[in-house]
C-alpha cells in the first residue's frame, strides 16, 4: 500500500473503531483524498483554470436495524469523534430497516487483484501542460478545414484518487486511481445559419494510453463538417445503424433496467425477466470490473465484496440483475459484488465496465448490408420509460443508400419499444473502445420507425 492508502485506511480503522465503543452494532467507513484539474482554452486563449484537492471521511452505522449516514471532511481526532456522534444520533431518529445489513463476513475479499489503475504520470500533469495539450487540440480542429469558423473550445482534465473502506465485519481495503481526459467542439456555420457542432473525447488511466492531441482535434472537424446540409427525412420504418457513442446511450438505459434497485422497486421492464430472452442471440452484455485500466475497474465493490466479471446477457438470454446487499435481500437472491459506494452515503447498486461484447463484423460491412437505412451518431432528449420499456428519442446522423453513408440528417425520431429493439439487433461489429464505463461497438438494429418530415 501506498503511504496515501495507508493513512485513509487508518483513518477509517479509528472511525469504525469509535462508532463500534460508541454502540453501532454495525459500522462501515470510507475515506477518499483526491486532487483534479481542469483548464480550458477558446480560440487559443486560456479561459478556465482550476484545480481542487479534497480528503473526507464518510460512515454508516446501524444500530437494531436503525441506518444512518454522516460525512465529514475534518479528519482530526475532534473530527472523527463528531463525525461518529451525527450518525448515532441520526440513527436514533431513523426507522428500522431490516434489509440494511452488510454482507456475510465470510463473502468478504481477501485478497486483491492488481489492474494497473495508477499512473503518476497523468495523475501529475500541470496546469501548464494541460493548457498546451488543450491548445494544441484546438488548434489541430480548427487548422483542419477552412469550413471550421468557430470553436467552443478544448478542454483537458486529469483526476487522482485513493480509496479506502473498512468495516467492522472484518474488511479493509484500498486502492488509487487516476484519469486523463481531452475533449474538443468546434463549429461551422450551415447554408441556412445554424451552427453545426460536434465534440470528439478520449479519456484513459494511463496519460500514454490518451489518443493524440492532434487526432482528437482532426477526428472533432471531421464530424462538425460533415454534419453540414443535414436535413429531416420522410417517416419511415427502416434498418437503424447505431454508431458506438449512441450506442453507448441505448445500453445506458438498459443498465438503469437490470439494477436491482429498479427491479424491487418495480419500476423496471425486465422484472421477473431472468431466464427468459430479452435480445437477439447475437447480444452479450458483461459488468467487467476487473478489466486492466478500464475506466470502471476496481479491485473490490463498495461493501468489500470481491470484484467478479458478471454475464448479465447471455446470447439474448437474461442471466442476472446487478445486485448490491441490500437488493439482493429484497428480491430474496445474492449479491453480484455490484455495490459502489461514495463518501457520504450509503452502498447502492454501480455498474463498472458495462459493456456489449464486440462481434465480428467491421462497421463499414454492417453498412454496406443496408439498403436504404438510417446511420445514428448522436441521440438527444429523454424519451425512455424504464417501466414500460417505450423508447422514443431525437436522433442525427446520416442516410444510408446501397451500403454507402449520404447525406447528413437532423430532426429526427427513432422509437422502438425496448421489449423488441434488442431482439432485433441482427449486426454486431468489432470495433468496441472503452472510453467510458457504458460501452458498445457498432450495431444495427433490423427496423425501427424513423419519424421525419
């Protein structure tokens, strides 16, 4: 352990240590110190510049079943001794929860898996350097086409963090982490005055593993031109191409649907669903926290369960929800060791690298399969009812005509209940990248209804 890890886990040894003399019957402590960077620069000039460090304590207690939570970024003896006294007296005031009991001891992690989460050199950068890899992002997007006349800047940011929890069932556990992010907008103006703009991102543990400042800025003015002229289509129903960042949205909203706490609360489609097909045999869809440097990856959850690659679609089939302590009880079934956990609450259902497994097809042989059909890079607005399943959202992307990708379109819905969109995915490429802990590669959904003109 790091002297930074050591100091938060005993740090969180004297919290739990106090509130058991104190009277909880169960105590959980958690400690975090981190440090972040932001900067930004528009039109090649620094506009933001911030950094913050911060370092807190947070525990939950139960006392006959009653749960409390407190948070406190006073770390002194004084500190930790008020911290321990807000959350006895808060559970004095609180009702009985008989499900809100940690899990058994003997499911506890003993040992750890390395994942490779720290580099020093991203979680070191300057503010200096930050500003000349932003810089040079910005300026790559804008030097790329004269069609760019604008920029809604670049950004760089970098995190650092450590992690402790211990807990009076007998765990403790720590880790670091880091990240590094660049991102880019910039903009052009269409025939008929609208402003098209499109961001490009990448986003690593490891500042080496970052994509090139330059590439990112290109890739940027590549998607920002190529959106000029888009135009509404006529309402159809025809094969949907879902490009990996829209993607990504689509499973996002099947995630809120397979966690346990949307299941017991009944405000999930897929309720009493395990077992039985919910996507096309082509679908499987892992929670992987133990993928090396992957944006999710964590060595144990936010209970101190040992961290386990769950298969949550097999081949279409649904195999489980993702289950924390408390849900698992609820619905009468164990934990998956799915449970995150932040400094001031108490354990919930988290998802790490949630992700479809990639197929064997290249994007561009999925297109090429498409008669006439709808190519979707981006989607907007909140039309999904996870109850129901009914989905319904602004898309922008382009026509699809004999395989090729034609012109850019904007102003138009794609809806497809949940219950049939995923059984009708009959493409799955090769080209899944994991910039964010929701992942997809490039997918084709057979027919959905695109509302248009």
């Amino acid at each position: 352990m790091s002297k930074v890890t050591q100091s938060l886990t005993s740090i969180a040894e004297q919290v739990v240590s106090r509130a058991k003399k104190a009277g909880a019957n169960v105590a959980e402590a958690v400690a975090r110190e981190g440090t972040e960077l932001e900067v930004k620069v528009r039109l090649g000039e620094p506009e933001l510049v911030q950094e913050a460090l911060s370092k807190a304590v947070g525990l939950r207690v139960i006392v006959d079943d009653r749960v409390a939570t407190a948070y406190s970024s006073d770390v002194t003896s004084n500190g930790l001794d008020a911290l321990v006294a807000d959350a006895l007296e808060l559970a004095s005031l609180s009702a009985p929860d008989p499900f809100a009991a940690p899990p058994s001891s003997d499911l506890l992690a003993r040992t750890f898996p390395e994942l490779d989460l720290w580099d020093a050199n991203a979680a070191e950068i300057t503010a200096v350097r930050g500003l000349e890899l932003a810089k040079a992002c910005e300026a790559a997007a804008r030097e790329a086409d004269p069609r760019i006349t604008n920029s809604d800047g670049a950004s760089f940011s970098r995190g650092a963090s450590a992690f402790a929890l211990v807990t009076s069932g007998g765990f403790a556990g720590a880790y670091l982490g880091s990240n590094a992010s660049l991102v880019v907008e910039p903009v052009a103006d269409d025939k008929d005055g609208k402003k098209q703009r499109a961001a490009y991102w990448d986003s690593k543990r490891f500042l080496a593993d970052l994509e090139d400042a330059q590439a990112i800025g290109r890739e940027a003015t590549k998607r920002t031109v190529a959106k000029l002229g888009a135009r509404k289509v006529p309402t159809a129903e025809m094969p949907v191409v879902f490009h990996p960042d829209a993607g990504g949205s689509l499973l996002g909203l099947l995630l809120s649907c397979v966690s346990g706490g949307a299941v017991f609360r009944r405000s999930s489609y897929l309720m009493g669903k395990e077992g039985e097909s919910i996507a096309d045999a082509a679908i499987t869809i892992v929670d992987d926290p133990l993928i090396r440097r992957g944006p999710g990856s964590r060595p144990f959850d936010g209970e101190g369960l040992a961290s386990r690659k769950n298969v949550v679609v097999e081949r279409g089939v649904l195999k489980t929800y993702l289950l924390d302590a408390y849900s698992a009880r609820k619905l009468g079934k164990e934990s998956t060791g799915s449970a995150g956990r932040g400094t001031g609450g108490s354990p919930h259902v988290s998802a790490t690298n949630f992700v479809l497994e990639a197929g064997t097809l290249s994007p561009e042989a999925i297109v090429k399969d498409v008669k006439q059909g709808l190519y979707v890079t981006s989607m907007m607005g909140f039309g999904f009812n996870a109850v129901t399943g009914d989905f319904s959202r602004g898309a922008m992307g382009f026509m699809i005509e004999n395989g090729e990708l034609t012109h850019p379109v904007a102003e138009v819905t794609v809806s497809l209940g949940f219950t049939e969109l995923w059984k009708r995915i009959d493409a799955v490429g090769s080209d899944l990248k994991l910039r964010s802990r929701v992942a997809t590669p490039t997918f084709r959904v057979a027919r959905m209804t695109v509302a248009g003109s």
